[in-house]
C-alpha cells in the first residue's frame, strides 16, 4: 500500500523519474472507495477530474500533484456542492472558492467532496444529507463536525490533507475525534470568497493534516489578501515552513485552569497534565491562568446567539427563486416558504428561529446586541491574558468521539457544556487556534487545543511542532477493520 | 375646514459606476437580461461583496453638493427580509449610519424660495427587476446590485408644487454632481411619497400613507394632489386614514392601496459582517469636495454677473447641464459670451428641437462654437452666415473655416478691391450719384445692393457702406 504519505513523503516521491503518479491515484481511489464504505465520509468522488489535473501538474511546488478532499461547502465549478444540505442538493457552483484556485494553481488534485453537518452547523456530522460519517478509529463512533469527512478522510490516510471549516470547532472537533492536526488561522489570514458560509464573523478556512510541518505549508499556500474578501489581510504571510523552529524555551504558555479543572475523565486528565509536563521539560514557562466564571458562562449563549443570527441572513439566498430545491406555491412567498421548509432539517429550521428571535427589533438591545458586547468583554479579556503569554492552553474537548448511539440531539445543554464549548473562543476573538493529537483513551484519540495572539500562527505551529517530534503521534492514521 | 400637507419625500437614484455597488459586473440599462451579472449579483452561497469606491466617491459628491455632514466612517448594515427580487434574502444599506446628514435643497415655488431640510442620504444596492405575468414572473439580475442612494427629507414639503420644485433640484443635483442620468421614465431616479394632512394650524401628525415608485415628477405631483384630497374625504366624513402602502395608477391618476401596514415590518438589521467599518482618508474627502462640479445654482449667478446675460437666459443654459457645459466650454476660448448664449439657446436649440436630437449627437463643438463667433467678430462672416455655417457644422462635422471657404463666404473687406469695384459701379450709375446729391439717401440702398450683387453677398457690409459714402461725397464735389 502506497498511500499514507505526508505531503512532503509525496512531494519527494513525486518528483523521482521512476514513480508511477499514476498508480498512485489508482491505489488511491481503490482505497478512496474502500475507505467511503466503511467511513461514509464522501459527498462527491472527483475522479476523472484527479486524473486530469494529474496530468497538468510538474511536481515542483510542494503542492503540485498532491491529492486533496475538500469540505463540501467550498464552491468548485461545475462540481455538486451541497454543503450536506437537501436544499443544495443538486447546486452546481459557476464559480471556484479562492482556495480552490489557489490550490488549482498548485497542482493539487482534488479528489472529492467530504461530508459535513448540514450547512455546517453542527459538531456531530449527523445533520449530513448522505447521514453519519463514522470514526476512523471505531465505527461505532461519530467523526465529529461540523468537518466531519474531512477529518475521517485525512485520519484513515486517504489523503494528507483536506480543507475544513471552522466556526465553533468544526475543524479542531473532529479533529481531535479523529486523532489528526486541526487549525484554523486568524480571521481574515485566509479569504473566505467562495465558502458556504456559517456565520460570516466567526467563519475560518482552515485544514487537517497528519503533522504540524504539512500544516504550515497548506496554511502557507491558502493564505493572504485576496481582492475579493474585503475582510482579508493585506498583511504579509511568513514562511511557515521555512521558519519552523521546535526550541520553545522561554515561551509563555497559559494553562486554562476554567477549562481544564472541567475534565471528569481521569484518563484524559492524566494526558493533559502530562503534555504540561512535557511542555516544561521543553523549557516553556507553563503558569495557570483564569478567566472570571461568568464569562465562562458566557461563551456558549454568546456564540449561539451570534452564530444563529449571522447564519439565518447569510442562509436567507436559499430560497428556491434562482437555485436551490424549489417547491411550488401559489405566490412567491409560498415558493420561499415551501423551498425552506422542505430543504432544511429540523435542527437548521430551529437555529433559524433562534438567529431571527435574536435579531427581532424587539429582542435585539438584550439578545443580539448584548451578546456583542459581551463577545467584545471575551474578547478584552484573552487580549489581557496574551499581554503576559504567547498561547493558551486546553484539553481539545472533553474526551474521544461520543458512540453513534450515544448522541442525542440537545446535547447543548450538556453538564459539562463549557468544556465542551469552549473552543469557540478562538472564532469570538478570531484567534488562531491548533488541535494535536496528544494520546490514547480506550483505543480513541484525544487532543490538546493550542491558541494564539492573532496572526501569530507561527507560535502555535512552533509549540505544536516542539510537542509532536516528542510525541509518537506524528503522521499516525487509522487502519480499522 | 382648511388642511395642511406634510410631505416627506424618498429618492432613489442609480449611480452611473463602471462597476456594481458589491460586484465587479457593469452597470448597464436595456441590455439583454442576465446577461451582464456574476455570481455575486445572483447571490451564489458563498459569495462576499467588494465595497465599489467610486460609488463611494459619488455619494460623497452628492452629499456635499446638499450641504450634508459626513461621516467618514463608513458601516454598512443587513436589512433582512425576502422577496424574489432581493437574491441574497437581504440588501446590503446603511440604517444606522448614513453617509450623509443634515443637508438641504433651496427650492423656488412661486418666486419665493424655501429651505427643503434633508435627514440622510445613504448607500445601498439595488434589487433585480421584475417582470410578472399572468401565471408566471421573469427576473432580470442585470439591475441586481446596481450602485443606490437614497434621500430622505424631513417631513417638510407642504404640497405637490414643492415636492415638484424640489424633485427637479434634486435632479440637477445628480446631473450637475455627474453621478446618474437621473431619469426618472427608465427607473434610474425613483420616488417614495410619504404623506398625511393636518388642520392647519394643528401641531399633531395625522397618518400617513405611502406612495411607492413613482416614474415621473408629474405623477408625483398628480399623486399627493390625488392623495391629499382622497384623505381629507375621509376625515371629513369621520372616517380613519389607514397607514397603508398605495400606488399611483398612471391611467386614473389615482393612489390604490397595495398592502396595509399592520405593523413595521421587522427588518432585522444589524452591521453587515463582511465589511468591516471603513475609515475613510480625509484628504481624499477633501479632494472629492475640491473637484466638485460648480452646480446648476452657481452657475446661473456666474452667467449673470459676470457674463451679463438675462436671468431667464442664464435660467435656460442652466435647465440642461450638456447645454450649460457646452457654453462653458465655449466661453473659455472666447470672451462673446452673449453671442454664445444666443447662438446656442436660438440656432443649436432650435436644430435640436427640431430633430429631436441632442447636443452630443451633432458634430457640433465647443471649439468649433468659438471658430464662428471668431468670424462674426472679425466681420469675415455675417451673422446670417454664421447661422448656415452653424447648420452645416451640425450636421456635417466640417470645420467652420472649410464650410466657409467652401460656400464661397468669405467677406471682401479689403478696401483697394472694394474701391475698384465700386468706383466701377459709379461709373455705370449716374442717375444715383444724382440722386444722391439731391438728397435722395435711397440711393445708397441701391448702390450696397448693387455692390453685393457683384460680390455674390461677400463684400463687407460695413466697409461698403463706409466707402460707398466716401466715394459718393468725392463725385459729388
């Protein structure tokens, strides 16, 4: 068996006169195939386009020749994306996401479209259209989401990266369900144009991997100003690769204690105080850090509210008038009405209400607009905490990826909904923000959640570099059943 | 009892930008629908809008041109509501800060002037259009994104003369700021009517109605006339104006009621979160204020004091701004400013009315404008000859100096030919040289016209005559 190569493996192999690009791809999609029937992890395979891009591309970037999955809500041209969703069943975009033709200038080769939480919303994957995308690791577990497919199909070695997006933790989630890397930079590093959208403020481009190194080179590639996303960066994109760097002495790490006091399994508390341990042996200065209990609080209710209300205008164009699943009516309003009610789930049409409730002119001074100000109260408090420490530190989550069986549909009002919540810190102050493989716990990976100062990704990538090459994590996939 | 109208008027004006007001797709009328839009302008899922800057530029203009204040931060806000004309399901607007506040229109009703206080311009985008059948609709996206403002005035205007007045200026304002065409019969100027009346002398507002998406400053006019006396009936029979949305219907001349505003609809705005607030330069500001063009008001004082013409000429150079430019070009190349008034207000209007063209589909230049009034001024030419060659020039596209020496012309004004000519006239022409010493002035009509029969019309008027009496006084002694 070929496959399971990092990016760079590839990237060498590639190059050599002797290696058959082809086989390759041949061996590749046999396992693709393979891989959909135990995963479920696919919306679209993109075969014959693979082959041809293939075909185009010289192997001298790193990128070039370099399969790749994306998430199902980045617009390809003339490919179905359905961002999971009945209402875009059948929508074939007319137009490339940015980081498409940024990586179509690469030479990758795309090979499909993954399996998402319908419109993103979600961190089970079981809002999908085509249902459940199930661990790499144990399919009688849950992938995660809201980048469900995308992690599945990167931890069982398919591909050596695919693309995410992350609003609340729908990359780092499943991510560390799944046991690979998961980041998403600062909000505006890389263009949004052409991704399906959550909500806009709190939506990232971001990527999985299997180590930190082909991490920096994807966010290095998909990252810088592009014309058409006013939101951005003019600023200029570092070498991340290149500026690599595992000596971490001296750095300032704070440990979340809000956070991690919050962890019941011993097992997982076990891990994380060992990466601690092993962070300090490293030569960072680890210290414990706080942030007050009512603004813990408030994260999950603060980024519900933003978070519904951005998605139910941003949702508002499917609407079954110019594309989307249309249903008849008499008048136009009963068009919109039907085609609304019939594309979406019940779980979409609830956030709906929540999103218009909040926005409503008579909600709107003590939901909506309260819950901006108290985002910018989170947010005043991190930029306080990074005045004395470089990155945050936390457990990814609360454990390994729930059973199938075991998710239940309000699993927002969880006990222990903080720890579980909590990542979404890194999309209300627009933070860049890493998931590491870091253990094992009944045979399921977990992770530890590394987040930045804005725009220093290269911190994060350093940190996360330091502690895998003392890891045993790197590059590990799932050979399951 | 005697009521009072309390108007307030909406303006929609299109800006004509290269480029949409989020898109890089043009800015187009009458083209072949969806055939000018991108996936923005359909609002495709995952598209983001690109904030057009010289649409920026344009409000700006505007806002100056009405006095306004402006706020140099720019924000942008989602007015959520859907309808099949709106593809992203909201219209990307300015609700809680405007561009522009405070301004104000000086009208003139009736020769007495009166402030027209505006509230607020903004930018925001405009809808697709609609084409509804019987059983089915159409929709044109090639409108959808098109560069907006909107003026709202205070409830300020008092009767259908005003708001007329005020439309008008309004309308000179966009073509004198060069930002629309401003044509209210193609859409790319539209009006709202929010209306209610009063007991005069009443200090409480009564309720409105509003009358959407009037084409034309007649049916403005014809509507709140219509409206006003349609709520007075009301009230005076004891009824109750309802706070409803009307139409004006063209044929009837009347206000039907479209919907009945129950309650405000409920838009949802909040900040647009893909346009992050836009601090704008100030100098460059600054410099959109500095290159403003001088407006229709100013003009008109300029034309009077300083080129001495009469209030109602300078009033019709100015009730068109390709005509005003025209003689403002004109005019820098030459100091006859009243000649340049006449010529293009009597000959050049004339042609255009009576081909019902306009001034820039003649050959007409300004330059070629001033070459003639060069000749008139230097005695080469006529006045009426000038009027020909104006013609000719209109039509042709020729240099005036060509379609002079073509047609032959050229006045003789030179004294040692004409001497010769009409010496030889005299001399075939006793009996006037009689005449003429007998008193008899009709004598000198006849030897000009006897002169200007030899010389085909060319010789110069002034100096025949100057030499015909010379010469006539010297035979005479």
């Amino acid at each position: 068996m070929m496959i399971q190569y990092s990016i760079e493996e590839l990237h060498q192999l590639l190059q050599l006169n002797d290696f058959d690009s082809k086989m390759y791809y041949d061996e590749l999609f046999q396992e693709a195939e393979f891989q959909q029937k135990k995963l479920n992890a696919f919306v679209t395979i993109t075969k014959e386009k693979a082959y041809k891009d293939l075909k185009k591309a010289d192997f001298i970037s790193l990128l070039s020749g370099i399969p790749y999955v994306l998430k199902d809500n980045y617009n390809t041209k003339g490919i179905r994306t359905t961002a999971s969703s009945l209402m875009l069943e059948d929508y074939i975009p007319i137009y490339n996401a940015h980081v498409v033709d940024l990586l179509n200038q690469q030479g990758s080769c795309l090979i499909g479209k993954s399996s998402m939480d319908e419109l993103a919303m979600g961190g089970t994957n079981q809002s999908a259209l085509t249902g459940i995308v199930y661990n790499p690791w144990d399919r009688t577990r849950i992938a995660g989401g809201s980048s469900g497919g995308s992690a599945a199909l990167v931890a069982s070695g398919v591909v050596p990266f695919a693309l995410g997006s992350d609003t609340g933790d729908s990359i780092r989630k499943p991510a560390g369900y799944c046991g690979v890397v998961g980041f998403k930079p600062t909000w505006g590093r890389i263009s949004r144009y052409g991704l399906i959208p959550y909500a806009s403020s709190l939506d990232h481009v971001g990527a999985f991997t299997r180590n930190v190194r082909d991490m920096a080179i994807v966010i290095e590639t998909l990252a810088g100003h592009d014309e058409k996303d006013m939101t951005s960066s003019i600023r200029e994109v570092p070498h991340y690769l290149e500026n690599l760097n595992d000596n971490i002495k001296g750095l300032k790490i704070g440990v979340l204690k809000s956070i991690s006091d919050e962890i019941i399994d011993i097992e997982v508390k076990e891990n994380f105080d060992s990466i601690i341990c092993k962070l300090q042996g490293l030569g960072a200065v680890v210290e414990d850090i706080t942030m007050p209990s009512n603004l813990m609080k408030a994260i999950l209710p603060t980024y519900t509210i933003i978070a519904n209300a951005e998605a139910t205008s941003n949702h508002a164009c499917l609407d079954g008038i110019k594309y989307g699943n249309r249903q008849d009516g008499e008048t136009i309003d009963e068009i919109i009405l039907h085609s609304r009610t019939h594309g979406f789930s019940h779980y979409i049409k609830r956030r709906f209400i929540l999103g218009n409730l909040a926005l409503a002119t008579e909600n709107q001074e003590r939901m909506f607009k309260k819950a901006q100000k108290v985002r910018r109260l989170i947010v005043e408090e991190l930029n306080r905490i990074y005045e004395d420490y470089d990155v945050i530190l936390t457990p990814n989550g609360r454990g390994i990826a729930p059973k199938v069986n075991e998710i239940v549909n309000n699993y927002l009002y969880d006990d222990h909904v903080i720890l579980e919540s909590h990542l979404c810190l890194a999309n209300l102050a627009g933070l860049p923000a890493l998931s590491l493989p870091s253990g094992f716990v009944d045979g399921m990976p977990i992770s530890v959640h590394l987040m930045g100062r804005i725009f220093e990704e290269q911190t994060v990538f350093n940190v996360a570099y330091a502690l895998e090459n003392i890891l045993d994590f790197k590059n590990q996939y799932s050979r399951e059943g | 009892m005697n009521f009072e109208q309390i108007i307030g008027l909406e303006v929609h004006c299109e800006l004509k930008t290269n480029s949409k007001m989020f898109s890089a797709s043009p800015v187009t009328f009458g083209k072949e629908p969806n055939t000018m839009i991108n996936e923005i302008d359909m609002a495709m899922p995952g598209i983001l809008p690109v904030l057009n800057k010289r649409a920026v530029e344009y409000a700006i203009r505007v806002c100056y041109a009405l006095h306004m204040d402006i706020d140099e931060l720019l924000r942008f806000d989602r007015k959520n509501y859907y309808y099949s004309d709106l593809p992203k399901g909201f219209q990307i607007t300015q609700e809680q800060f405007p561009i522009g506040k405070n301004g104000y229109l000086d009208i003139v009703v009736d020769g007495k002037t009166k402030r027209i206080e505006i509230e607020r311009l903004h930018m925001e985008e405009d809808t697709a259009k609609q084409f509804h059948y019987d059983s089915y609709s159409l929709i044109d996206y090639n409108r959808s994104g098109i560069p907006l403002i909107e003026i709202v005035t205070k409830p300020a205007i008092r009767s259908g003369a005003e708001a007329s007045a005020y439309l008008e200026k309004l309308r000179q304002v966009f073509l004198y700021t060069d930002v629309s065409d401003a044509k209210m019969e193609e859409g790319s100027m539209r009006c709202d009517i929010n209306i209610s009346i009063r007991p005069l002398g009443s200090q409480k507002f009564g309720t409105r109605t509003e009358i959407k998406n009037l084409n034309s400053i007649s049916h403005v006019q014809q509507a709140i006339e219509f409206e006003s006396l349609r709520q007075e009936k009301i009230i005076l029979d004891g009824g109750k104006v309802l706070q409803e949305t009307r139409r004006f219907d063209e044929k009837r001349k009347e206000t039907v009621a479209m919907r009945i505003k129950e309650n405000v609809a409920n838009y949802k705005y909040y900040p647009e979160p893909n346009i992050l607030p836009i601090r704008l330069n100030h100098q460059w500001v600054m410099d959109i204020k500095e290159r403003l063009p001088i407006m229709a008001e100013q003009r008109e004082k300029i034309y009077i004091d300083k080129y001495g013409l009469s209030q109602s000429e300078a009033h019709r150079l100015i009730s068109y701004k390709e005509l005003s430019d025209f003689y403002e070009e004109t005019v820098k190349n030459c100091s006859r400013y009243k000649i340049a008034c006449h010529l293009l207000l009597g000959e050049v209007l004339g042609y255009l009315n009576k081909k019902n063209i306009s001034l820039e589909e003649t050959k007409l230049t300004p330059h070629y404008l001033s070459e003639i009034i060069e000749y008139i001024d230097e005695e080469m030419i006529s006045s009426k000859q000038a009027k020909e060659v104006l013609e000719c020039v209109m039509t042709e596209g020729k240099k005036p100096q060509c379609i002079i020496e073509e047609k032959g012309m050229k006045q003789i004004s030179d004294v040692d030919i004409l001497t010769q000519l009409i010496d030889q006239i005299l001399d075939n022409n006793e009996k006037s040289i009689r005449d003429f010493s007998s008193g008899k002035d009709r004598a000198i009509g006849f030897l000009v016209g006897q002169v200007m029969k030899e010389t085909k019309g060319q010789a110069n008027p002034k100096i025949t005559n100057q030499l015909l009496l010379k010469l006539l006084k010297e035979r005479v002694q």
